[in-house]
C-alpha cells in the first residue's frame, strides 16, 4: 500500500487544530459533517472583533474601511480559489442549505412553472432535495431524479432522454456525502449545455477535496459551506454565472441589497450585493477567507489524494470483514468516507459504543433518506476523512469495531 502523499509530518498538521490538541486521543472522523478548524481560522476571527470591528460598506471611517477590506478580500480569495471569472459572481450565503434554497426560490418565482422540471439525482442530500420540492410544490414543476446504481453510480445511460426542453435545471452533488462517490460533473454540464439548460453543483462535499475551476466546469451555479472546508459555521458561498445572477431576482429584502428605495418600490444594487441584504456575517467571510488560503498552503489537490488514499484503506480493510457491510462506491470515483453497517447491531449503538472509545463517527441517514431507502437501509454509520487523519487511526477504528462488536453481540 502506498503512504500517504502530503509531506506533512503528521504531528505538525494536527498541532494546527485545537480541538485535535486537546483530546489527542480523540479519532476524529466525522469532517463530512464538520471539519475541525485551524488556529489561522480562529486567529482571523479574532482579529476582526479585536481591531477591525465595524459594519461594511458604510463608514468613512478607518475602521469601517478594515472591515470592508476584511469581507471583500475574502471574497477575492473565494474568486481565485475556485477560477470564477469575474468577483461579482461570488455571494456570501450562509451555507450550502442557504444557497440553494436562494436559487430553488430565485427559479421558482422566475423560471418554474407547471410543465417545467427540475432533474436532480437519487443521491442529493436533503439540502439539495427539499428546497426544490418546495420551488415545484409551489411553481406547478415536476421533480425528475437521475437514478442511483448498484455499484453507488449515477445511471447516466439515459441522461439524454431526460434532459429535454421542459427540463429548467439540473441541481447535483458533485461528491456524495454518504457513497463518497465523485460524480462526472464535466460530462453531466457539456450534456446540459447542449440543449441549453443550467447547472448547479453542490460541491459542499467536493470543495476540500477536489481542485474546483468553476471555468472550467461551466458551472451555472456552485455552491459550498464554509464550515465543510476548514472554515466558520454559518458561511458559505453561491457561485453564480453573472447572466443567470442577473437573471434571478433577489431572494431576502432590506439594507445593503437595494439601490433606491421608495414607499412602494425599490430598484437592486449591483451584484453580488443584490443577494447579500442586512449586516452580512463579516467575521465569518473572513475566518472562510482565512480557511481558504490555509488549504491553499496545504495544497487541496495533495489534501484530496490523502483522503483518497485513506478511503481505499478503509474500503480494502472493511471489505474483510464479513459482518460489515459498506455501501457501494464505484472504483475510482470515490473519495473521503465510507458508509457502512455492522450486521445485527444498529448504527445508532454503535456510533454510542464506539464514541466511548474515543471515535467520532457519524450515525444516521446523513440528511439522505431517499438514497438510504433506495439500498434497503434506515441509516448507516460513517466515517469521513480531513487533512489530518492518518492510517493509524484506520488500524485503531477497525479494532475498535471488533471490541464494539464483542460488546453488542
Ligand atoms: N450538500 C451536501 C452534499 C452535504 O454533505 C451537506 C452537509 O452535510 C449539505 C449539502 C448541507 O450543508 P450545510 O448544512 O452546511 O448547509
């Protein structure tokens, strides 16, 4: 088996993260649902409210002007992190949930009408999945889904027949939050542009994993959560492709997101402010700032063949159990966690028993019931990779399922 690519003496890497500092004997394996963050994060944060605290794009004043420069270079660094072509196509969200339901809303007052459909995939998480039952629940529109194979695959045989005129957008994960699967987004998109209709990628799995260029893509929309990748809770951002920014109207009213306001009318400021309304969350754009250049030093294409690595690990070292089950991944199209149950004992316990030993594995349906449903199954424990975990910790987890076998058998 080959070692782990990043050169990172691993001690160094894991000093970075108080969390990981003060329970060392913690295996943490759930960066699927968070990932931990670095002192810089933290550091960022603290700077803002310590020497630059004040509101953005309003006071001539110094400090005014270091918040600004706080939140608007943060978004520089989003812009150049994923090869946007122009800043204004960079909104500030609260999270993936939050940038979705701004999109599904957008199209749903402008573009959905009954008739029109909405193609999603049988592995979306509930983010990218409810938000679009609510935009045709209330447009009229259908919601049409790109099944999901055997071996944890999108079925992309019949994508052709399912993308006709009345299709208005595609909305898919680009990883799977509960397969790990990596999904051919670039050959989904060129299909989708060829007969005229938008994208959306939910990179909130893919962002730290996977070098993203949304150029490159041509992605319509792209979207992410700070906390997913080294940054702040309650951050996140919409790529959206200047036209089609322009082409939704906005989603929340109040300050900051208009031009000129009447009693009765308003007219919108220019992007991406028209989208941003109200106090915006300033210290977290600059603690997700500060995430993003610390991947940026860490290198996301080394920090993604490491959790690939690992994944395989885990894959080839569960695979001789023969009372674990994983859910399927394809070979060469997965990344970053494994999904598995332990025949007889329920997730649930297990997730308990384990937790005790010290591991943080995530226990549930993992905000996906429908892709749960679709392999027999209520829910799964899973184990989700960061920058920092090491395959030692593999040898430690796979004893401690057989110990926490013993002790619910
Ligand atoms: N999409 C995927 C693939 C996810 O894994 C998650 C979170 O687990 C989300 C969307 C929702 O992200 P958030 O809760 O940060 O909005």
């Amino acid at each position: 088996m080959k070692e782990p690519v990043m050169e990172l003496t691993e001690t160094d890497i894991r000093y970075e993260f108080p969390v990981l500092r003060s329970y060392p004997d913690m295996v943490y394996l759930d960066s699927g649902a968070t990932t931990q963050k670095p002192e810089s994060v933290l550091r960022r944060i603290d700077r803002y409210y310590r020497l630059e605290n004040a509101n953005v794009h309003r006071g001539i004043h110094a400090l005014g002007e270091a918040a600004t420069e706080a939140y608007e270079g943060s978004r520089d660094r989003v812009f150049k992190f994923i090869n946007a072509s122009r800043r204004e196509e960079i909104v500030f969200t609260g999270g993936t949930t939050d940038a979705i339901n701004l999109v599904a809303s957008g199209f749903r007052e402008s573009l959905l009408k009954p008739g029109k459909k909405i193609l999603l995939s049988g592995m979306e998480h509930h983010a990218n999945l409810v938000p679009w039952q609510l935009a045709a629940q209330r447009s009229g529109a259908e919601l049409d889904f790109i099944p999901v194979s055997d071996d944890g695959s999108l079925e992309l045989e019949d994508l052709e027949a399912r993308l006709n005129n009345k299709v208005a957008i595609v909305a898919l994960t680009q990883v799977s939050n509960v397969l790990g699967t990596v999904n051919p987004i670039d050959r989904i998109i060129d299909t989708a542009h060829s007969m005229g209709i938008p994208v959306l990628i939910d990179a909130a799995q893919s962002i730290s994993r996977i070098p993203v260029d949304v150029q490159q893509l041509k992605a319509d929309f792209l979207v992410f959560s700070g906390h997913k990748v080294y940054g702040p809770t309650g951050t996140g951002v919409l790529y959206g492709r200047e036209e089609w920014l322009d082409r939704l109207p906005p989603y929340r009213g109040g300050g900051d997101m208009i031009d000129t306001v009447d009693l009765h009318t308003s007219t919108w400021n220019t992007l991406p402010y028209k989208f941003e309304a109200g106090t915006p969350n300033i210290s977290g754009a600059a603690g997700l700032g500060a995430a993003l250049e610390w991947l940026d030093r860490r290198d996301v294409r080394r920090v993604g063949e490491h959790e690939e690595l690992l994944t395989e690990i885990l894959r080839s070292r569960l695979e001789e159990l023969s009372w674990i089950k994983m859910l399927p991944a394809p070979e060469g199209a997965r990344t970053g966690l494994v999904s598995f149950t332990i025949d007889g004992i329920h997730h649930y316990d297990a997730a308990q028993v384990l937790d005790k030993k010290g591991f943080a594995l995530r226990s549930g349906h993992h905000c996906a019931q429908p892709l749960h449903r679709r392999f027999g199954l209520e829910g799964s424990l899973r184990a989700s990779f960061g920058a920092y975990n090491r395959e030692s910790e593999i040898d430690r987890l796979l004893d401690a399922l057989h110990d926490t076998r013993r002790f619910l058998s």
